[in-house]
C-alpha cells in the first residue's frame, strides 16, 4: 500500500527523483516501454507514470513514439538530446538519443526483455550492469562474442547475461561458449546466466545444448561437458524476478 505524502517540499523532492531515475535510466538505454518503466518505478497504476513521462516530454527531455507493427503497436518513450545533458557526471560517448527509424521489431522485443531482466537483478541485489553493445563493454573485454550484458552477483562474482528469445544452431552455440571459456580463462567473467522467456524455450534451449558434444580450440576438441555444469545456467524470466544469489 502506497504511503500518501502530505508535504510538499517532500512530494516534489520525491518527483524529481523519480524523474532523475527515469532519465538515467533511458539515457543508458536509449528507450524503453510503459511495462519496463512500471517496473523501473514501482508503479501498479499507469496514472501517476503517465503524469511523470509527460512532464518530462513537456520539459523536453524525452520523447515519445508509437511504432505499428504486424502484431500491433507498441508505444515507446526515449531520451532526447537534451535528456542527454541532464545530470551529467561524465561523458560518456554510450549514450546516444533515441532514433525511431533505427528500431526494428526484433531488437526492440529483445531490448525489452533485456531491460526486465536488468531491473530483476538489480532488484535482487546485483549491481554494475553493461550492455556489451556499447562502445565502453568493447574497449573493456577482448572477446569474440559478446554476450547481452555483464553484471555482478550480490556475492562478487561477474555474470555474464545472455537474454535469449530465439534459437540458434548449435554450431553458433559451439563457437558462442569457446568465448565464453576463454572470458572466463581471461577472469572476465566466471559464469554464463542464460535467461529465456519460459520453460517450453528453457526445454528447447536445453536439447540444443546436449547437441554440442565439444568445443574446438585450434587443433584440438575439448568435450563440452567438462564446461558446461561449471559454466552455464538457465533461468526463465520469472526465476529472475525473484533469483537470489548468495
């Protein structure tokens, strides 16, 4: 139950935090969607989120954009580059303002989920998310695959997260997992937390997985097996939301 607030030096103080968090939050993820920031905010009502956004769109600082797409449209609020400029502690050539025509359905589906498994972590404890698509994650880690995002687990350990929603051949899984072993041989990251939408694909990611019998290095084949126990988790979105890692 929400606590009504009865001060209103304190209301907007609270506001603007809420506003500060919604900035950062687009300025490292470009855009997001009313599902995502209900959950960035703690929301159970659209109300006072819709309030929010569009005082934010009023000041400049974000936009709003309703894609159509053959399954429906789909709304979505992004930063401008004058939300850019807010709050600044550093330059960061990651951030970049959002561009409607350089989303497409796929990537934006992928994004979300994405960001929901962020937000559950962070939720749970985990802390110093990455995305691996950004220009810092590629200065940092000299891989061949990157993964969706590195985080760490309340316990120290660096994860590496691997939101999947599609199925990839095995032989994309074969050389996925070399790079994997070989972050983890560079102290990168020590383990690999795939995330899927539910059981029925966590089922099907699994059978692909028991398809890869070695892993090769050079002119050797190392067995999988003797990685994968160590090495890879899977977890459906739900089991994110309330994983605890100790």
């Amino acid at each position: 139950m929400s606590v009504l607030i009865h001060d209103k030096g304190e209301r907007e103080k609270r506001n603007h935090e809420k506003m500060a968090l919604v900035i950062q939050f687009l300025k490292q993820e470009t855009y997001s969607d009313i599902n995502n920031l209900l959950l960035l905010l703690g929301y159970k009502a659209r109300r006072p989120l819709d309030r929010l956004l569009n005082k934010l769109i009023a000041l400049g600082f974000i936009t709003k954009h309703v894609f159509e797409f053959q399954t429906g449209k789909i709304s979505i609020w992004g930063i401008t580059d004058l939300g850019l400029t807010q709050n600044i502690r550093s330059i960061n050539e990651d951030f970049r303002p959002f561009e409607p025509t350089k989303v497409k359905f796929t990537t934006l589906e992928h994004k979300l989920m994405n960001q929901k498994v962020q937000i559950y972590l962070e939720r749970n404890g985990w802390s110093g998310w990455q995305n691996a698509d950004q220009y810092s994650f590629r200065s940092k880690y000299d891989v061949e695959h990157r993964p969706d995002a590195v985080m760490t687990a309340p316990n120290g350990y660096t994860i590496a997260i691997e939101t999947e929603r599609t199925l990839k051949h095995v032989s994309r899984y074969r050389s996925i997992f070399k790079s994997h072993i070989l972050a983890k041989q560079k102290g990168y990251w020590g383990a690999v937390f795939y995330v899927v939408p539910n059981d029925s694909v966590r089922g099907l990611l699994e059978k692909r997985f028991d398809k890869i019998d070695y892993i090769p290095f050079d002119i050797s084949k190392h067995p999988f097996e003797h990685h994968r126990s160590k090495l890879v988790r899977i977890f459906t979105l739900d089991e994110i939301r309330v994983l605890k890692t100790n």
